[in-house]
C-alpha cells in the first residue's frame, strides 16, 4: 500500500509536468519523463532489495556467502582440478572477476527479462513508464557487483596485488557491463509480454554462454583461428577491460569493441520499443 500510494501521488505531481497516462510522447519526452522521476526507479530497486532478505536470517550477508561459496567451488574445480593457469594473478581473483560480471549479467537478464509479468498487477493499476522495471533490476545489480567486489579487494589485499591508475576506468567499465545487460534485458522483457518462450529460453542460452566467454579460464586458452568469435563477443570484451582495470593485466585488443556495435543498437533500439508500445504493455500483459 505504501508502494502505490508513493507512485499514485507521484504520479499526480503537476509543477515537474510528470504525469504518465497512456497518451503516445516523442522519444525525447520520453527520455526526459525517464530522467526527470529517475526515483520511481530507485523505489522499485529498493523494495526488490528489502523483498529479498525479507525473513531471512543472514541478511544482506547471504550475498556474501554466496558469492564466497561460488569463488571457492569454482577456484577447487577449475584452479586444482584442471589446473587452469592465469599468469601473474592468482587463479581465484581471476576467477572472482570473471563471476562477479557473468552473475551481475545473468541477473540483469534473467530477472530483468521478467520485470514486466512479475509486476502485472502494477502495470494495471497505474500509469509510469515500464522501462523503470527492468531499469530497477540494473540498481539492484550494482548492490551484487559491490558485494562481489569488497570480496575481490580483500583477495587482492591478501595475495599483495597492487591497484594502478586503471582502476580510474572501473566506473566506465560497469556502465558497459550494465548497457550490456539491459540492451538483452530491454528486449526480452519486452516480448515476453506476447510471447512468454523468452524469458524460460533465456537462462538456458545464458547457461550455455558462461562456457563460450572467457569467465573462469583465459581468453588465450582459445584458438587464435577462433578470436574472431570471441571479439564479437561483448561480454568477453567486459571481461578483459575488468580484469586489466582492476589487476593491470594485459591491455585489451581493440577489436573487442567489435562486440559492443549490436550492444548499442539492441539497447537503443529496446528503448525505441518500449517508447512504441508504452501504451499498450497495459492490454498486453
């Protein structure tokens, strides 16, 4: 109730000119709309935040047991049992960087592409611009990559890994990993409204990803006849950018950015789409 009543009078607000109704905008009003109540998307990431350590006894700290309970597992079987190599950095920060991304990827994909069912009864009831609900997820996420990351530094501060000057480009690098993300996000989120395969097929395909990219093992593991694939692979070019960012590894090739081309125009043109049907999700859903 106080979730409705915040977005209800939100809504009815008249000094910012903010009121959604399902009367078609350009895309810059859009944008605007978007940018201006940037708040109803906090609120949604913080009751998606309080939902889910709702009745649990650890808390926000079972975030950091299961990200300590997937870095080990996956440190004892490809670390020691396939004896996988990573240079100068210690396989387990290589590793670490490598989930941290792929967790905060699938996440984005997975529950982003199911924003729009789940909150159906919203959607019904009140008139706010819907990208706000897959956008949310993105928020919540970077709670995730934080958790990821104190664990990461503590890693690094065990096993002496200095920080360089690379590590000014972090942020940069996260909003890539977040693009990344929501340009699929955007997409299955919404066509799963019509066609409910997407979001059960997702997971799979996302599954099945984490073995073509780069995650607990090197890129250089691969064929060099097979880098062609790889660069076109946005998720890998992320990859290489985190862990030169935070570890000064090697610098990324440059024909990474090849991957981030469908990147940007999935993810403006899912905004386009949403702009499109913005009025008719309402009936759909």
């Amino acid at each position: 109730m106080l979730f409705l009543h915040f977005l209800i009078e939100r809504m009815k607000e008249k000094n910012n000119h903010i009121i959604y109704d399902s009367t078609p905008v350009s895309f810059t009003c859009y944008i605007r709309n978007l940018v201006s109540d940037f708040r109803i998307i906090v609120f949604f990431a913080r009751i998606e935040l309080k939902s889910r350590y709702a009745q649990t006894l650890l808390g926000p700290l079972l975030s950091y047991v299961q990200a300590f309970v997937s870095i080990i597992v996956f440190t004892l079987f490809f670390g020691h049992l396939l004896h996988i190599t990573t240079g100068e950095v210690p396989y387990i920060i290589f590793c670490s960087i490598g989930l941290m991304a792929w967790y905060n990827f699938s996440y984005l994909t997975g529950f982003g592409g199911m924003a729009l069912l789940n909150a159906q009864h919203l959607i019904r009831k009140l008139a706010f611009p819907k990208i706000a609900l897959p956008m949310s997820k993105a928020l919540v996420s970077l709670f995730e990559l934080m958790v990821w990351f104190s664990i990461i530094i503590v890693l690094m501060i065990f096993y002496q890994i200095p920080v360089t000057v690379n590590i000014l480009m972090l942020p940069l690098i996260v909003v890539m990993l977040l693009v990344t993300g929501l340009s699929i996000t955007f997409w299955v989120s919404a066509l799963s409204i019509r066609y409910r395969d997407f979001f059960q097929i997702i997971p799979y395909i996302i599954g099945f990803g984490m073995f073509v990219t780069p995650v607990f093992y090197p890129g250089t593991m691969i064929p060099e006849e097979y880098n062609f694939f790889l660069y076109f692979n946005p998720m890998a070019g992320v990859l290489e950018c985190l862990r030169w960012s935070i570890t000064n590894s090697a610098v990324p090739n440059i024909r990474y950015l090849l991957g981030f081309i469908p990147v940007l125009i999935l993810f403006i043109s899912g905004i386009v789409y949403f702009k499109k049907i913005e009025h008719k999700i309402a009936d759909l859903i």
